[in-house]
C-alpha cells in the first residue's frame, strides 16, 4: 500500500493550439460590386394614368344638347309656319261657311246645318290634331309627361267635333226635301276610315297613357314598342284627313258651285286657297314630326317614354 500522501496529479500539457493559414487582407473596389437591382417607376395616386378616348355617343331621342344655329332657324321657321297654317285653316272655312253659305243652323235649315260638318270637321281632324302632334314633337319647355297629357287633351278635345260634324251632316240629308242618300261617295268612305283610325289612335295613346300612370317601371318596354306604332299611326291619319277634306271641299264646288266655279269666282277662289292651306298642312306637320333635328331634346326617365 501506498504511504505517500493524496496529491493532485497536475493536468497533461495540451497541444498548442493551431493557429489558421490567415490570408492576406483583400480590398474590393466599386467595379467588382455586383449592379443594383432596377428600381420600379412609382406614380402618385392624384394623378391616375388618362383613360383611353371612348368614341363619341350618336344624338339620341333623350339626349340633352346643343342645337346650332341652322337647326335653331329650321325649328323656328317650321313651328311659326305649322301654327299659322293651322289657324289659316279654321280661319277660312269659318270666313268661307259664314260669308258665302250664310251661316249655321240646326234642323230648321237643312242647308245651313250642313255648314257645320266642314267647319267641325276640320277643326277636330286637322286644327286640334295638328297642334296636338306639333305640340307633342317639339315642345321644349315642359316636362315629357305635361306634354303627354296635353296631346290627349287636345285630341279629346277634337272627339266632340268630330261626333257633331258627323251628326250635322247625317242629319242635313235626312231632313232636306226630297231626302239626300247616305253614305254613296268616295268622301263618305274615306271619312269612315279616318274615323276608324282616330278611334283607334285615341285608344292606343289613352290605354299607353293610363298605364304610365298607374305601373311606370314595369312597362317601359311595352310602351317603347308602341312609339313607332302610335306615330306611323298618326301622321296616316293625318293624311287620310287631308285627302278626305280635299274630297269633300271638291264634292262641295261641283253640287253648290257649279259652272261658276269655272269662271274663277271668289267662293270657288276661297275654296282652292283653303284647298291649299290643308295640302301645305300635311306637308309641314309630317315633316314636323318625323325631322329628327325637330324633335324633343330633353332628358327623361325611362318609364316617361312614349
């Protein structure tokens, strides 16, 4: 056994620590960085990229612009012309049933009664139907549905004129001595069929009318189908109106007139000049109506349109 005291046995010498291959300092210069990375274009949210150019709209019945200077000129020369012409009308066959065939009646003088039917005739077919479609294509100054209502009143307004102007006449060859035939000439049924297509107008633009006020939204396209049915409609009964005046006026000339009409008599004079005015009328009023640069330029809502 060992006798020697306890003694710490010192630690083994370690190896030295190996020190790294240090290399030489290196230095790097600007050319052998690598290039920096593109940097992105950066536009400011005020001022977005412009937009492409959309090409311009086409002029649109409910479009609201700017009419020049010879379109102006035009709408002014055909509503000045279109209203005198209207009145020149009921003007003359007043002057013409007054001066020259003395007056109205009512079944005392068969004769006389018959002066009405011109007279209420073409103030319900042409003066207040006239002005009713005048009235309905160019106005400018009010809402589209006051226009509406006014072109329904001024046809109801021709409705009793009408109705009278029939009675007059029906009645006038009844009670003359010996009583005239009904219903035997071309003026006769070329009346029945503006009648027919009055009626038929009337209906078509109240029942359209009605509905605009009762249902708008839901029948917007309904009532866009008959625009052009409504209008065809009303410039050919126009035109029947005019023809069945001109036919009614000659008829007229050849039972009272005569072989004076031959001699250029003043009754025969103021019969052409109102032969005339209902020809210009007919003219001037359809070309009112379907004269595009004419019509109504003002916005309206959807469910106004008829």
């Amino acid at each position: 056994m060992d006798s020697r005291p306890n003694s710490v046995s010192p630690l083994p010498e370690m190896a030295p620590i190996a020190e790294f291959d240090k290399s030489p300092e290196e230095t790097t210069t600007l050319e052998d960085l690598p290039p920096p990375p593109p940097t992105a274009v950066s536009i400011p949210l005020s001022e977005p990229p412009p937009l492409p150019e959309t090409p311009k709209k086409q002029r649109q019945y409910d479009d609201e612009d700017s009419m020049s200077c010879g379109s102006w000129c035009e709408y002014v020369l055909v509503v000045v012309l279109a209203s005198l012409l209207l009145l020149a009308s009921l003007v003359l066959v007043l002057f013409w049933t007054l001066y020259y065939r003395k007056g109205y009646s009512w079944s005392e003088d068969p004769a006389r009664q018959f002066n009405a039917h011109p007279t209420l005739m073409i103030a319900g077919f042409v003066s207040l139907s006239g002005f009713s479609m005048l009235l309905y294509r160019i106005s400018r100054c009010c809402r589209k549905i006051y226009v509406k209502l006014f072109h329904m009143i001024f046809h109801a307004l021709a409705i009793p004129c009408v109705v009278l102007g029939f009675l007059a006449v029906f009645e006038s060859k009844s009670f003359s001595d010996p009583p005239k035939p009904h219903f035997y000439s071309m003026h006769s049924w070329m009346g029945f069929v503006t009648m027919g297509l009055f009626a038929f107008q009337f209906v078509v633009g109240f029942f359209s009318f009605i509905i605009l006020l009762c249902c708008e939204g839901a029948t917007a396209a309904f009532r866009a189908a008959l625009v052009p049915v409504h209008a065809s409609f009303g410039v050919t009964t126009l035109m029947m109106a005019v023809a069945t005046c001109l036919t009614g006026l000659t008829q007229k000339v050849y039972h009272d007139v005569g072989e004076e009409y031959s001699s250029f008599n003043e009754e025969g004079i103021i019969i052409n000049a109102l032969a005339m005015v209902l020809v210009a009328l007919g003219i001037i009023v359809s070309y009112a109506v379907r004269r595009e640069s004419l019509h109504v330029s003002t916005k309206v809502l959807i469910s106004e349109r008829l």
